[in-house]
C-alpha cells in the first residue's frame, strides 16, 4: 500500500522489455512454425485497411474508458485530472505491466502518478484499488457469462487435457485472488495487521534498526488512515460514481473481446463474434497472472490454443502475429516512447521513482 515499499528504475523496465518481447518473438515464432510458415503471411498484404483502423481505435478506446475510470474517481476526492493526463497514465501503467512478471507494475506506478493530480498517497492508492477491483468483477462476471454462453451454444469447441486443466487452474486463481482483494477493499484494516508481521520480523530487525521500521509502519498506517477514509467516502457518498466506473469497466472488456474478432473479420474469415468475444475473455482471465512479463510467450500459445477451433491452421500465426501487434506491441511502443520522454525530462528517471506499492491484485 505504501508507495515505497519498492522501485522500479529504467533500468529494470529495459531489461523487462527485452525479455519481454523476447518471450514474445519465441512464442511467435513457434506459431508460425507450427502453424504454416511463410504461406500464411501472404494474406498480410489482403488484410483489410478498415477492419485493422477498427481495431486499433478498440484498443485507443481501452485507454480512453481507463482514463475516464480514473477522472471519475479522482475528481469525486477533489483531484485534477484531465482526459488526455489520465490516457497518459492508462498507457504508462499498462507499459509497466508489461514488462513486469505477473502484469504487477503497473498500478503502483498509476497510483504513484496519481498523487501529482491533488490526491494523497492513500487516496491515489484507493482509486486505483477501486478502479481495479470494478475491472475485475467485469472482467468475472463477463468471464462466467461467457463460459455459460460456449457451454450452451451449439459451436464446437474442445480442447487437449493438458489446456483445460491449465485454464481451469488460471481462471481459478484469477478468481481466488479477486475475492481476496475484495475482502482487502471491504475490510481494508485487515491490511495492518498482513503488513506489520511482513516489516517488523527476525529477518527485518537484523538488517534494518527498529526505529528504521517504526518510521515505516508509520508511513504506511498514515497511507493506510488515508486509504480507509477515501474508500469510506467512495462507498459512503460516491456510489453513482462507482456505478458508472463499473459500466465504463464494462464497456472497455467488450472493446478488448472485439479486437480479435475484428481483426478475424480483417483476414477474410467468417467470424463468430459471440464466439470469439467469449473466447478472449475467457483467455484474458486465465492468462492473467502469467509468470513472463506481460504474460508473453504464454500469450501467443495461449492465444492460438483457445483459438485453433475457429481459425484455420494455415493463417493461425498470422493472426496471433496481427492481434499481439495491435494489442501489446502498440502499447510497448507508445508507453516505451512516454517513458524515454519522462527521462529526458527529469534527466535521471521516470518520475523521481517508478514506484511498485504492496498491491495483491493485477485486475
């Protein structure tokens, strides 16, 4: 919860991105192998111009519903912020999520960026929790929906063992770790009492001084006091806020499902849009918590495993290729180049600290 429990410098975040994309090309690679090679990639040139423009406005419009979650929260606190100021931070936090291991970045850093809007560590961190946990009851919900919708309809779709049981173990974690997170926003004095035998231990006292550590309990019972009464004021005062924060997360998963099918329907295939919608929910439930940063090389494999049922073999590659494009590399590029242009502007990092708070959830 405290925004310095931890840090991440330029220098992680490179390293992160290379690693990450190198996943990513690995994984990509394999596909295409697998898939048909080099046959495929000449339907790239019959791709069509309008269905791709179409997806990438789907993606452009993730981080304007973001940015929107975001004013909507931080302005019933008494904060500032402008549109264009949180789209900045939507992609500078997604950035930072993928390039660090189980997606964890990026909320830390939003939160952090947060507090140059007129809010305070606590309440920074209290928008982004809320924010983070309406994505995650959408993103549940819809997921169950979705599961309910391909179990009853008449498509076909079966997979090897070996997915099932890995999916079945992903969506269930995602789901264990959203009712824990939720138990943490309800009963947010629960946290103290985790973060206090995590600061002050055997190990703790022989590395740091006591009065070291008391000045750190501190700080995070100050952030905590702050967290509390912001979250108190969002459930107590501010629930047509939250209301329309959760249709906004709504909104955004059903632009993030079209993607892939819009994207389908740009290769020439006949696409089943509730099917492939269902499809990529489901996925971006299970893959949540991917070890690789930005759950790359899981993804693209992932991906075209759930996938296989409703894309031919021969431009399967083709297609991951094409949806990782718009949907991660885009984002790389973008919030890489927002990065190198905070650094050049402090001279030293990204602002003063890219920070990464105690925060159990990466919804």
């Amino acid at each position: 919860m405290t925004q310095g429990s931890g840090t991440r410098r330029p220098a992680q975040l490179k390293r992160g991105a290379f690693v990450a994309i190198g996943f990513s090309l690995l994984g990509l690679f394999t596909l295409v192998k697998i898939s048909g090679g080099r046959r495929a990639w000449h339907d790239l040139a019959r791709i069509d111009p309008v269905m791709l423009c179409i997806a990438l406005c789907l993606v452009m419009l993730t981080w304007l519903l973001d940015a929107l979650r975001m004013r909507a929260l931080a302005r019933s606190l008494g904060g500032d912020l402008g549109i264009m100021e949180g789209m900045r931070i939507s992609v500078l936090g997604a950035f930072v999520s993928n390039v660090t291991p189980f997606d964890t970045g990026g909320e830390p850093l939003q939160a952090y960026l947060l507090t140059n809007k007129g809010l305070t560590a606590g309440q920074s961190t209290a928008v982004v929790a809320v924010k983070a946990i309406m994505n995650a009851f959408a993103r549940v919900s819809l997921g169950f929906a979705a599961s309910a919708a391909l179990l009853f309809s008449r498509t076909e779709w079966s997979l090897p063992m070996g997915m099932n049981v890995a999916l079945a173990v992903g969506v269930t974690l995602y789901v264990a770790i959203f009712l824990f997170s939720l138990y943490l926003i309800v009963k947010p004095e629960k946290i103290s009492v985790l973060v206090v035998p995590a600061v002050r231990n055997r190990f703790t006292l022989r590395l740091f001084r006591p009065e070291t550590l008391e000045v750190v309990l501190e700080r995070i019972d100050h952030e905590l006091r702050g967290f509390r009464e912001a979250l108190q004021e969002f459930i107590s005062n501010r629930k047509p806020v939250l209301a329309s924060v959760l249709i906004l997360s709504y909104a955004a998963w059903v632009a993030t499902a079209l993607v892939p099918a819009v994207v389908l329907t740009g290769l020439g295939l006949k696409t089943p849009y509730v099917h492939a919608m269902g499809v990529t929910i489901i996925f971006y439930l299970a893959a949540a918590y991917a070890p690789t940063p930005g759950s790359s090389g899981a993804a693209e494999l992932g991906f075209a495993a759930l996938f296989s049922t409703i894309v031919p073999r021969a431009v399967l590659g083709l297609f991951v290729t094409v949806w990782r494009v718009i949907t991660y590399y885009l984002n790389l590029a973008l919030g890489g180049a927002l990065m190198a242009l905070g650094v050049i502007r402090r001279g030293s990092g990204p602002p003063d600290r890219i920070t990464q708070a105690d925060n159990p959830d990466a919804m």
